[in-house]
C-alpha cells in the first residue's frame, strides 16, 4: 500500500514569494516581445529610409516620360544594402519611379509614385 504525503499549509512569505517570481517571469516575458517588435520596426524603418534615397537619386536624373527600364539599387545609388536586405529593384515605368526591396523572412518593401 502506498502511503500518501500529508498536504501542507502554504505560509503567506511564500505565497508572496511565489507572486513575485511570476510576476518577474511575466514581465521578462513581455519586454521580450518588446524588444523584439522594436527591432523589427528599425529594420523595416531602414529598409524604407534606404528606398527613399534610391527613389530621390533615380529622380534626380530626371527620367523621361518615353524610356521603362529596371536596375539594382546598387546601380542607382552606390554603396551596400542595409542589413537585412536581400535585393533591391528600381523600375522606371514612364518617368514613374518605384522600388521593391526584397528582405529577409520573405518580406517586401515597396516605395514609389
């Protein structure tokens, strides 16, 4: 025959014990996912700002109206990607500039007229 454990009473120090390491795992927890949300919205707001300047350095050469043609970023405006960035295409369709900027995690960032 197996002989249970006799239950025991649970002291206020521990309950309070208790409380305050959930809490602290709880709240851990949280900024966590904080810092996370915040590192992916820099990523994203580099990855715009970097779209921004090849948009203005593609309409700087004032593009006729008449031509369409693509190119790499690289092309347009020299220099490396930002981190976190795969590809970058510019597409000039009729003196309208766009750009497509191909990230990790199968994302995209798309920035033009």
């Amino acid at each position: 025959m197996v002989k249970t454990a006799e239950l025991r009473d649970i002291t206020p120090a521990e309950r309070g014990r208790a409380m305050r390491t959930f809490f602290w795992i709880l709240l851990a927890f949280v900024a966590g996912i904080g810092v996370i949300v915040a590192t992916l919205a820099v990523q994203g707001k580099a990855a715009r700002d970097y779209g921004q300047r090849v948009v203005q350095a593609v309409q700087a050469t004032k593009p006729s109206e008449n031509v369409s043609y693509a190119q790499k970023c690289t092309e347009a405006l020299p220099g490396p990607l930002p981190r976190g960035i795969l590809g970058c295409d510019v597409t000039v369709d009729r003196g309208k500039v766009s750009v497509v900027l191909q990230a990790e995690g199968d994302k995209q960032y798309r920035l033009g007229e």
